[in-house]
C-alpha cells in the first residue's frame, strides 16, 4: 500500500462550497482507499492505495468521482508520502520553520518553467521571500499570507495551477502519513 494526500483546493472557503469532512472520508472509502483521515476543515485527506499507483492518474479520478458526488469541482493535488517529506527536508528556510503561520507551501500542478518564475520574482518586492523548488513554491511570509501583497497576486502571475497550505499543515499531514 502507498500512502498519499490528497489537497482540495476551495472548499470550505468562506462558507462556500461546504464539505464536511466526515462526508468526505466516507468518499474516499467508497472510492476503494484505505485507512482514510482528514485534516481540519481546508480539504486534506490523507489515505492509502494498493500498489504504486500514478498520483496524477489518481488525481484525475478523485477529481472526477467528487465533481459527480457534490456536483462542483475542486482542483486536487494529490502527492504521495515521500513527496512530502521531501518538501520538509528541501526546505529553503529553515530557519523560519519555527513559526509555522509564517512559511507556506505552494503545491504546483508541475514545475514552472523559468519563463514563468521571472514574472514572479518581478511582483516578490515586500518583506516576503520565496523559492521555487521542483514543483513547490515556498514562501515566506514575515507579516503573515492575510497580509501579503504578494501572495494575493501570486496565483495570477505565476499561471502554474497550485495550492497552499502552511507550514503546520504540511508538517502534520507528514506526521499523518507516517501514521498511516
């Protein structure tokens, strides 16, 4: 069995598009995953599959079957447990991993090409910092991401579909897919 998560991205946003999590573990188990678990309310969903299955070709199905279940879309990253112990021991700002509301990780689709980061770099003028690395972006946000200038334009410049969640939330997914 491989253990991955699962990211959702805009669910449970503002009282928008509600999934409750409960409902959301059943799915994953009606779907044929294993020792399914969630993380608070944002969409992540930790689970096992047999096999080393293609997490794209997982992704594609997830998607597929939630769109037909609750009947919107939401775009999906899925990653499998490696994947995100790579990301915390890649980690470009360890010294900021201490305060985990500070530092995010921004699951890409892919990796971006140059061409697509030079626009970024352009617009990462404030206190912020960031750091591509494969198909993560990681920021550091001094001042916090409800206050970032530059995590607001972030997703209109960068054209890489992603979603973010912060340091605490990677780390405690990494703990659950040990656990699994």
């Amino acid at each position: 069995m491989t253990v991955y998560v699962a990211l959702f991205s805009g669910i449970n946003v503002g009282g928008n598009r509600i999934v409750k999590m409960a409902e959301l573990r059943a799915f994953f188990g009606d779907q044929g995953f294993g020792d399914v678990a969630t993380y608070i309310q944002s969409g992540n969903v930790v689970f096992t599959a047999a096999g080393e299955g293609d997490a794209a070709a997982l992704c594609k199905r997830i998607e597929a079957a939630f769109e037909a279940r609750w009947g919107f879309g939401s775009r999906i990253m899925v990653r499998d447990a490696a994947w995100f112990e790579n990301t915390v021991a890649k980690n470009p700002y360890p010294e900021v991993a201490g305060d985990p509301t500070r530092l995010h990780a921004y699951v890409l689709e892919r990796e971006p090409t140059a061409a697509e980061i030079g626009p970024v770099a352009e617009r990462c003028t404030g206190a912020e910092r960031f750091e591509v690395i494969g198909d993560v972006l990681y920021l550091h946000a001094p001042d916090g991401l409800g206050k970032s200038k530059f995590a607001e334009v972030l997703p209109r410049v960068l054209k890489v579909p992603a979603t973010a969640r912060n340091w605490r939330t990677v780390l405690a997914l990494v703990e659950m897919a040990k656990g699994a």
